[in-house]
C-alpha cells in the first residue's frame, strides 16, 4: 500500500489524485485541507483520510507528497516534507518569489529525495518534437509565445475570484500562472540574459492583480516576445519561431508542429489528437518512475524561471525598463 500526502484540495490536487488512482492500485491518500468536506468523484472514504492540521499525518507511513496550494505556502510545506525525507511533488511556481531561495538551496543541497515542480507542458509531444528539431540559435531571428485564456472559463464549479490565481496573497497573477511559458522558453532556449516587461490590470475582472502581461526576453543572438493574459475569451497557447529561412509553429491545444516555407508551402512535423490529461500523467508517471537524481535535475528550470519573474517584476514597475537578470540568488 502505498500512502500519498495531498496538501490543498482545489483544482490540481483533484487532478493528481484521479492519476494516481489509474496508475495505482492500492494507494491510500492523506488529504490535507482547511474545507469541510472532501468529496471527489472515484475516491473512495475506505482509502483516504481528511485531515485539517499537518501535525495529524503520521509521516513514518508517507511515501511520496503532493503540494497543490498557492504558492505563498510552497516553502512552508516543503521545510515540514524535506526534514521528513519525503518524497515531494509540489505545484508550479516552486515559490511566487526569490525571497527563501537560498534557505531553499541549502536545504537541498544534499537533500537524497526527490523535488520535482509541476510544469508539465515539457511533456506535451508536439512541444518535445519542436526541441528535437534542435534549431540553431544563431539562425533564429525572432520568437513569438502567447498564452492566454478568461479566468472566469479556466476551472468548472469554482468562481473564479475566490481561486488562488486572483489573490495576490495566494501568490496569483497571470505571471505566476501562467510562469509554463517562461519555463519551457528555458528549456528550449536556455536562459536569457535580460527582460522588459510590463504588467497591468486591464480588465474588469474582480482581482487584484495583474491580468496580462506583455514581456520581451532577451538573447545573445534573437529576443522574445511573450503574451500571457486572463482575459482572452479565445483559448490561445502557441509559439512561433522566425529563423534566416523558415518559420515553425507550435500549437498547444492542437498538438501541431508546422514548419513554413513560405506563404504557399508548410509542412506539418507532428500531429495528434489533443489529449491535456496525458501531459500531467506523462509527468506524473516521470515522477513515480524516476531517481531522486532525474526528477532533482529539473529543480534548475523552476529556480530559473522565478529568477526571471523576479527580473520581470523590477522591469515593469520601472515602466519597461531593461532590467539584466540575475542567476546568482
């Protein structure tokens, strides 16, 4: 039998529970949250236990946890799991700022555990057959990314201004929630060397905070423009790559790669039927599968991807300003 700490039962953690449940027979989950009720639909009352307090989990019998709360906790839960040695899952962002970061790494230093962050557009397989295209840097002139849906539409039975993306407390904004482009720009591109950027409230939509977020990315050799919003009515999720010959195109919710070689002339590199829950249970079962060494090398991009929310933050509230961002916290 295998015993899971979920932390938060909101919208991710539902989620991860239903994908343990298809890839494990016997599980048995401890839930930890403040609600009154946990109910969820294929979870049975025989295998889980509701718990509103973490000093209520006996963390002798925990194999791995799951931290699904906004990203205001992250920190705090993964001191409690890491003094534990405990295996840890946690939802992205790995925080929603640089301010624990080097308590962070001292504390996994030498930490023989697994620490993996949820950023599962890595798994998607149009995207890893973009990265297998293996582009060369020198040859790209622009990229273009873009990521936007209305929050209100983003999560079935919840009313979007009580979710964690609308609470700056709960470390919401579209920055935060949206940080998958970020992190897959690193993982394609690698790190850029400094951002302009400007984040603002646009609509009507009762939150307090940012709701889009217009962000140029700089490299050695190309810029990148990224567009993330909560307010498109349209769901969008693309990246689209100039080089000095062709153009390719990445479609997330289509699952297309397109290389064009003019207006006339395209070719189509990958195609599949759109499946989102298979990214989550493609990482989810990287996870269950893998050494603390595979999932921990990963832990770079999370660190990463905040160091540049940090420089994106500072550059827009110096109204767009340039702002070199720092790799060293």
């Amino acid at each position: 039998m295998d015993n899971v700490l979920i932390i938060g039962f909101g919208s991710s953690s539902k989620r991860h529970i239903k994908n343990i449940l298809k890839l494990k027979k016997k599980v048995y989950f401890f839930i930890l949250s403040r609600k009154k009720k946990i109910i969820l639909s294929g979870l049975n009352k025989k295998n889980y236990k509701h718990v509103k307090k973490i000093n209520e989990v006996n963390f002798n019998i925990i194999n791995d946890s799951f931290i699904c709360t906004g990203s205001n906790e992250h920190f705090k839960f993964i001191k409690i799991l890491t003094k534990k040695k405990i295996n840890i899952f946690v939802e992205k962002p790995l925080m929603n700022s640089l301010l624990k970061m080097k308590e962070f790494k001292q504390i996994i230093k030498n930490y023989h555990h697994k620490i993996y962050v949820g950023y599962n557009l890595i798994f998607s397989e149009s995207l890893n057959s973009l990265k297998k295209l293996k582009l060369k840097k020198n040859e790209i002139n622009k990229v273009k990314v873009k990521a936007g849906y209305y929050l209100p539409f983003w999560r079935k039975n919840l009313d979007y201004k009580s979710s964690v993306s609308a609470s700056r407390k709960k470390g919401g904004g579209v920055l935060l929630e949206l940080s998958h482009e970020i992190q897959y720009l690193l993982w394609l591109f690698g790190k850029p060397l400094w951002t302009s950027a400007i984040l603002e409230k646009k609509s009507n939509l009762k939150i307090d905070v940012e709701d889009t977020a217009n962000i140029i990315l700089g490299y050695d050799k190309f810029s990148c423009l990224v567009e993330l919003d909560f307010i498109s009515k349209k769901y969008v999720r693309f990246c689209q790559i100039d080089t000095n010959k062709y153009t390719y195109f990445w479609n997330f919710k289509k699952n297309l790669v397109k290389k064009f070689y003019n207006q006339y002339k395209s070719k189509i590199f990958y195609k599949r039927n759109f499946n989102l829950n298979q990214t989550y249970m493609d990482q989810l079962k990287f996870y269950i599968n893998s050494s603390y060494m595979q999932t921990n090398k990963y832990i770079n991009y999370a660190i990463d991807t905040l160091n540049v929310i940090e420089a994106i933050k500072v550059s827009s509230k110096n109204k767009g300003k340039i702002k070199k961002i720092n790799y060293k916290y």
